[in-house]
C-alpha cells in the first residue's frame, strides 16, 4: 500500500510572469471566457471599462469548451497573431 503524506511541500520550480505592458494606450484586447454563468457579462464589462479609460479594442474572444479544460492551442496562436493583452474571466 502506498501512502501519500498531505502536508509534504511542492517542488519548487521557477515562475516566469509574462511581461507587462508600460502603457495600456490604444493595445488589442484578447477575451478567454470559460463557459460559466456570467463569464460573458463580467469579460465584456471589463473590456468596456479599459475601452474607455485606455482606447483599448477587443480583437477576439474565445470560449473554451468548459472551465476545466485548456485554451486551445488554434486559440493561443490567434491570440499571439491578433493581441496584445489577453484577459480571462470566470463567472459565478
């Protein structure tokens, strides 16, 4: 019998965060909405708000199959290809 032991600490590994933006004037918005109630509404809210206090555009929105699954990879190609900024939303 195996046993596993709750309490013991994850590998540490490095973390890479994406680089920021200086400036959000005028970049090409990216929406991943995940499939759950009111995932739509809060993305788009979100989109209109930078809109208007940053001239940004949304140039794609993408809905994954459910909250569980991974952005598809077609999906992450059009949003290097087509954004400079991509925001994902979850509902509830």
């Amino acid at each position: 019998m195996n046993l596993m032991d709750p309490t013991a600490t994850p590998d540490a590994r490095e973390l890479r965060l994406a680089p920021r933006p200086k400036d959000l004037t005028g970049l090409r918005l990216g929406l991943i909405e995940n499939t759950k109630f009111n995932s739509k509404a809060l993305l788009l809210k979100v989109a209109q708000r930078l809109e208007r206090s940053h001239g940004m555009s949304v140039t794609l929105l993408h809905r994954k199959r459910s909250p569980s699954h991974e952005v598809a990879g077609s999906a992450v190609r059009e949003f290097k290809a087509q954004a400079d900024f991509v925001v994902s939303g979850i509902g509830d």
